[in-house]
C-alpha cells in the first residue's frame, strides 16, 4: 500500500520488501515469507552495484524481527552518512511497527533493536503503545503524553515526532482519535499539537502504511513550501517558529483529511457489500471463519478508486495548541 501511495503521488520508489504475503494478516491467515536480515542488505547492496542507491528519503515499516531492524539501520545509516556534507539532503521516516492496544506482536528482542535505531531516524511514526515503550512513559492523559515525547526527544535527540491513534477518553466527549505531533527546539523542547478526527466505526488494515507513506510526501512537500528549510539538517524549523506553523502540523493535517476521505469512502463500500451479502445468505447457517474473511475483504481501503482523496483532499482537521 505505501508504494502505490508514493508513486500515486509523484515519488520514484525503490521497494525492498520485508515479507512476501498472499493478503494482509487482516484476514487472521496468510502464506508467504518474510525476507530474512541478509536479503534485506543483498537487496541493498544490489542498488548500490548499479549506483541505484541515490535516495532523498527513506520509508521503513514493518520488520519481521531485530537482525531485520538492525540490518535496516544499516541501511539507513549509510544514506546518512553520505549526506553528510549535504544537510537536509536525506531525511529517515521511520515507523516502529511493534504492535497495539498493549500488546506486542512482534519478538521481544525487536524492542531494544528499535530503541537502538531510533537515534538515528528524523521523523519516527509511533502509535501510543509503541511510543509507551519506546519512551516508557505509561500514556494516560494529556501531561504523560508530554512527558513520552518530551523524554523520546531528550534521550534519542529525535528531531519530529508524530504519535498516531491517541485514544484518552474524556467524560462526555464525543468518540474520536487524536494525532499529536511535535518537532523540537534547538535545546530539544518540544513544539506540540494535536489534531483530532471523528472515529470511524469500521476496522481497517494497512492503515499505517498509508499514514506513513502520506506523511513522507507530504512533510517533504510543507518543507519545500518554507523557504530555505530544505537546506537545514533534519529540516528543523527555527525556535522562533509557533507549533501551529511547524511544516508538520501543515503536512499533519492534509495526511489527515487524506486518511479521512478514502476511509469514509471505504466504510460506505464495505457496509453496501456486507448488505449484499447479508441479502444473499439471509440468515442461512455461516461458519464463523467464512464470515470473517468476507467482513475482511468487504473492508478493503479503497485506494484505487479515490485518488482524487490522496492527491487533492478538502482539509476539515485543523492543528490546535497543547
């Protein structure tokens, strides 16, 4: 899904592909491979032989366990290390994917790989729970939300940080799910904001790979558009910039009404399939895996038929201060 996000966009991407599967892990099943660490840096190294490896950003999702992360870094680090007398000529999107709702669903072992990699990224991409462990920080109300990012840009001097699916509810609110965001100061403050989205009563899967692969094109097109940032180390904004105005929060908020658009559309063509499959079988005995996989595949994002969302969406979720 994010490659087809990138390119739909207008990005020239090289893909290495860490697993091999026949669907989504949506469906509860699935055949295929993941790739192993090794084949993750032949891929590399095969770029490199054919001077193929002159990137200006880099997207890294999920990774099937810590020699995959760690030979990740690897990679990452070297495209850094090569834009070193370039600032701003290379910039790392990482997205920690470790799992959800409290609990990992990776390897225990992938925890401190991640710890040890994200010093190195520029925008890392955690939900809660993934900025829970990475921090340490138990995330129950507005203050420790602070206080995670505040120590995940103190101790691995992570320039932006863009924490997803905050749920922390409040007595009488109406259902919804935040996203706050901060890019630091020049001392490592925080400049934070949130921006908050009606729920959406439907699960989805692949969700976070268009997150990230919107944030990549649209951080970098908020930072094109402000004069002169393209040119600093990490594209951090200077200290006298507001966090409304952070190129972040901008791009944050048409990521968002992207994200909103295509997945009201889904949630609309997956209710009308699931009527017309309702209608057919009319109560008639359905084993309850069948069921589910037909609920899966109604609820597929439908991307291909709402480019117009990606490339051109009415922003309706605005920044607002912490």
């Amino acid at each position: 899904m994010a490659t087809f996000v990138m390119q739909s966009l207008g990005c020239e991407v090289a893909a290495l592909n860490t697993v091999q599967f026949s669907n989504h892990l949506g469906y509860g099943q699935a055949k295929g491979t993941r790739a192993t660490a090794q084949e993750i840096a032949d891929l590399y190294e095969g770029l490199k032989d054919s001077y193929l490896d002159q990137f200006d950003m880099m997207l890294s999702g999920y990774l099937p366990g810590a020699p995959s992360v760690e030979a990740v870094g690897v990679i990452a680090r070297d495209l850094k290390y090569k834009a070193t007398m370039k600032p701003g000529s290379f910039f790392w999107v990482l997205d920690p994917v470790m799992g959800d709702n409290g609990h990992l669903y990776v390897a225990e072992d992938v925890v401190p790989a991640y710890k040890g990699l994200i010093k190195d990224a520029d925008l890392i991409l955690p939900n809660q729970f993934e900025a829970e462990t990475l921090s340490g920080v138990k995330i129950v109300d507005m203050e420790t939300l602070k206080q995670a990012i505040t120590k995940l840009h103190e101790q691995y001097r992570i320039p932006h940080i863009l924490i997803t699916s905050i749920s922390l509810l409040e007595p009488g609110a109406v259902t919804s799910l935040s996203v706050v965001g901060s890019t630091f100061t020049s001392g490592a403050t925080p400049r934070m904001f949130r921006i908050q989205i009606p729920a959406i009563d439907c699960f989805f899967s692949g969700t976070g790979d268009m997150f990230a692969a919107l944030m990549l094109v649209r951080f970098r097109e908020a930072v094109y558009n402000t004069k002169g940032l393209m040119s600093k180390d990490a594209w951090v904004s200077d200290d006298d910039v507001k966090a409304l105005d952070l190129p972040l929060a901008r791009a944050t908020e048409k990521v968002l009404a992207s994200m909103h658009e295509v997945l009201t559309k889904t949630k609309e063509g997956r209710d009308a399939e699931m009527d017309k499959y309702n209608q057919r079988v009319k109560g008639a005995g359905e084993d309850e895996k069948k069921l589910r996989l037909v609920k899966s595949k109604a609820a597929e994002v439908r991307l291909v038929r709402n480019l117009s969302a990606l490339r051109d969406p009415e922003i309706r979720f605005r920044a607002e201060d912490v």
